[in-house]
C-alpha cells in the first residue's frame, strides 16, 4: 500500500477537544484525529480561496472526500520512532497485581489467575506488540487554568470586583461560566501519522502540502498559543503496512481489533456501536457467528464540525478503538484478497477521517504476555555509533563489562536473597551444580533439564518438597532456563528492561542478548545452591 508517513512535533500544548467532560473544561483527545489533518491539509489545498466548492473537484473529492485517500489518526511513537496502537480492550491484568504478566482474553477467556482476582483494564492507551512482550505507552497532559476576558474591559469582570475569579457570574444565555479548564496534550512529545494513497499522483500532490519541518496549527484555541506543531520525517512508503496482518485463522476463529474508533450502522440504518456479524458479512460475504465470549467492546459517541456549512456534524455512536470482535467462522474459507481489502480500505463510515481501520489476528496467538509500562512517549533515540574498527570493538569490550559488573552485583543481592527450604540430600544440590557448570562451559541447558526429568522418584520428591520462593526446587531451576530475556534481567534485577539505560562508551551500547542471559540464568541457579551447601557445611562445622 502506497502511503505518506510523517511526525507531528508538539511544540505548544495541543487541544483535540472531546464531546465528554464537564462543561466547564475542555479535555484532549489522546491523539491527534485523521479528520483534523485532513482539515489542516484543505487549508492548504484551497490556498485562502475560500470560495471554491471543493465537493465539485474530482481532484479534490479524491483528495479528501471519498475515501480513496484516507487520513489516519497520528498516535504517540514508540521508543523506535514507530507508530503505536491502541490498546486491544481484551488485554486484563490482575487486580493488584505486583507482576508484569497480562492476559489476552480474546485467546483465553478465563485465564487460572484471573479466576479469584476482579480482571482490571489497563490503564495505559496505546502500545506495541512484538511476540510475547507488550511496551504501553501513555500520553503526557498539561492542565491549564483560564478566565473569560470581557472584550470591551479586555479582562476577567466579575460581581465581587476585579479579579474577584471565584464569583463571577455565568455570561450570556448558557450555564458556562466565566473560569474554565484545558486538559491538553503537553508540549515536547511526538506522534506518527499516515495517509494511504489510493495512487503515485495523488501522493505527489499531498506531498507538496507536507513540507519537512514546515509548522501546521491543529485543535482548539490556537490564538490562546495551543496547537502548533511541526512536520518532521516525511517519507513515502510503498509497501507501508499499519500492522502485520496474520490470516491464519485459530480454530476457525476471526479476531477482528479496532485501529480506529468505526461509525458503524446496524441493518435498519441505525448507528450503532457494536459490530454485528451482519455487518462485517456484508464485506467478507461469508456468514459469522460472534463469540461472545472472546468480544471486549468500549462504546462512545464522535461529533466534528462542517466548515462549509459552518454547523457542527451529528453526534453519533462509535465502537472505540481497541474494541476486539471474535467471531466464529467455521469450515467457511474467506479469500486472503478478501480480507485484504478490508484491511486497506476499513469497515464503517467517515473512513477518510481515520474512522474505521482495523487488524485481523494481531494479538490473538498468546493468552499470556508480558508488558512493561513505558516511562512517557517522548522520543528516544539511539545513539549513532561514531567509534569503528578497533575503536568501536574496544567501547563494545568496555561497555559490556561495565554492564557485568551491574550485573554481578545484582546477582550476589539475589543470591543472598534466596532461600531453599525443605529438606534436601547436598547430593543432590550438587549434582545439579555439577550440571550447571558444565551447561555454562558448553551453552546448552538441556543437560540439567534432562537429568531433572529423569531422576527416580525418591529425588523427585526431595526436589518437590525443596522450596524456594514459594515453589519447588524443579520448579524454580525450570522457571529459570526457561524464561526469556527480559523476564531474566526482571529475575536479577528487579525492574523492567529497558535498552537505553544500558552501558555506553563513545556511543556504542552494551548488548543484552540471549547469550547472556542464559549465562547469568545459569549463574544465579548456580549461586542459590552453593550458598545453600555452604551454610550447610558452616552449621555442621558449628
């Protein structure tokens, strides 16, 4: 798909005004919509000719009015610079859950550890998926306080005098009142749009309206300074891709995610904000069954305004992004070309506004998956190397022992830390540490897995009733070899991982990588049963 990316610098707050709130305030939307691109572009287009009636240009009506070029919603990036999601409704978590462990119950509806605990929503709006672990992101705000100025006064007049804010007096013939509230999006932060084009000559037009560091005014109360953002990282893409799409198809299930919020209507023409089978089969031309089961939907209501009318859009149901629909398709085979042209063009109305995007299978391969909350949305770069040859080798070599000393010290607090309980032969312990050094000299862990499984049974039981943090010693071991990268570095050190605060040298950066952890994995394994025989031995000799 031919497409125009781009980043939106925010360099003043930014106010994308929701029709929820208090009357009193006005609340940001958490993205910038497809629908005020796409207005900030007409302006551009019309060159201050107002008077043209764009609705009879063919050119123009292409350009932004019949969805064959659709302006998408620009998210926060990612720590990468990517473009984020929003987050899939069908991602809970524990209540009170200390762990990064989330559950996708799209996959699994009723996951053993949400079976006594209330599931909770996550908190965090958008995200981005690779594999099995999860990064949220969420959005930075800016509250500011504001008073309505008379214009004739040019200040705030009220009946306890001037300044007296805390009693003025409603104005005109409405119930808002004088003191009134902005919850914006903060300056500093940086978020990724695109635009699908339907071909090169229309990707030729819009790309002269899109100049690279060029400023666009956006939102609300731009003459109050909100709004103004610059244009950065104009690229044209042509096989750009909104997400990798997965048809295989689970158990002749079809997982359909909400990029967009969708204006939707149900069979008698009605809007709706619930995506019925009826609707998705009229695009698909196959019959569904809805799972209900697997179907996590977040409802709420869109408006917009008409500037060539000068009056305000309708106020009409959506299903929110990040709504997940399972359906059940059965033995019906639905032609890739199919759900590839739903993935292009979208399900809805108002699709030339962003409404309406949509992802099939994204998230539903893991019930269990392992987040971690990003610190905010800004954006981080990675250092550009500027060492090479031997240069570079020897900042790579000072880097990663600088790393293993960090290392070092958190697996001496973690081995120190650990306790095996239970009663144990030191036989045993040592067989197993035997194993564990030879795993560490050959990097392969299947030996100490192998000779776990195949102990006789009296040392099974001393491994089952061995405890330590509140499993068995085989459980434990196997919880350790098994895990991935960034649960290891989570086991050592007890935070999250995250690459930019590793180890640098002339900007070359340390590498955690799976070698590595399988080492210090080993070695915490290792040091938990040497400091276990040693006191041991020291109580004997006592």
């Amino acid at each position: 798909m031919l497409a125009l990316t781009f980043t939106l610098e925010l360099k003043e707050p930014l106010l994308m005004t929701a029709i929820e709130g208090d009357p009193n305030s006005a609340v940001s939307l958490p993205f910038v919509p497809g629908s005020a691109l796409r207005g900030a572009l007409v302006g551009r287009y019309l060159a201050g000719d107002k008077r043209r009636d764009l609705a009879a240009e063919a050119e123009a009506r292409k350009l932004f009015f019949d969805a064959q070029t659709r302006y998408l919603n620009a998210y926060p990036v990612d720590e990468l610079g990517e473009r984020t999601l929003p987050t899939p409704q069908a991602w809970k978590k524990c209540k009170g859950a200390q762990g990064d462990s989330i559950y996708d119950l799209s996959v699994a509806p009723q996951p053993e550890a949400l079976h006594e605990q209330q599931p909770q929503p996550l908190k965090r709006p958008f995200c981005r998926l690779a594999g099995e672990e999860v990064e949220l992101y969420k959005i930075k705000r800016q509250v500011n306080i504001h008073t309505l100025r008379d214009p004739v006064a040019g200040r705030a007049v009220g009946k306890g005098g001037q300044g007296a804010v805390f009693r003025y007096e409603a104005v005109g013939k409405g119930e808002q009142g004088t003191v009134f509230r902005y919850e914006a999006l903060a300056p500093g932060q940086t978020l990724a749009g695109a635009i699908p084009c339907p071909d090169a000559e229309t990707a030729d037009t819009l790309q002269e309206l899109l100049q690279e560091d060029d400023t666009l005014l956006l939102g609300g109360s731009q003459s109050a300074g909100y709004g103004l953002t610059r244009l950065t990282e104009i690229h044209r893409e042509k096989d750009w891709q909104e997400i990798p799409h997965n048809f295989a198809m689970q158990s002749g299930r079809l997982t359909l995610t909400l990029l967009s919020d969708a204006v939707l209507r149900d069979a008698q023409g009605q809007y709706t904000g619930f995506l019925t089978p009826e609707i998705l089969a009229e695009y698909l031309k196959v019959k569904l069954t809805l799972d209900r089961a697997r179907t996590f939907v977040k409802t709420g209501v869109v408006g917009g305004f008409n500037r060539k009318w000068g009056l305000p859009l309708p106020q009409t149901p959506v299903a929110r992004a990040g709504s997940v629909f399972t359906f059940e398709v059965g033995e019906h085979k639905i032609p890739a070309e199919d759900l590839q042209r739903l993935l292009n063009n979208g399900i809805g109305e108002r699709r030339a506004e962003g409404f309406g995007r949509v992802a099939l299978n994204w998230h539903s391969q893991e019930a269990k998956l392992e987040a971690r909350e990003m610190e905010d949305n800004e954006r981080k770069f990675i250092p550009t190397p500027t060492l090479t040859g031997a240069s570079a080798k020897l900042a790579q070599a000072m880097a990663t022992r600088m790393l293993r000393r960090q290392l070092d010290q958190s697996l001496r607090e973690r081995v120190l830390a650990l306790k095996v309980w239970g009663s144990i032969h030191n036989t045993q312990l040592s067989a197993v540490r035997t194993r564990v050094r030879n795993a560490l000299a050959i990097q392969d862990v299947s030996p100490i897995e192998r000779y776990l499984a195949e102990l006789k049974k009296v040392g099974q039981d001393q491994f089952e009733k061995a405890k330590i943090e509140g499993r068995s010693l085989s459980a434990w071991i196997k919880d350790v070899l098994q895990e991935n990268t960034p649960a290891i570095w989570r086991r050592l050190c007890h935070t999250s991982f995250d690459g930019q605060k590793l180890p640098a040298v002339g900007g070359v950066r340390a590498a955690w990588d799976a070698d590595l952890a399988q080492e210090y994995a080993l070695r915490l394994i290792d040091g938990v049963l040497s400091h276990e025989l040693a006191e041991r031995r020291n109580k004997e000799v006592s």
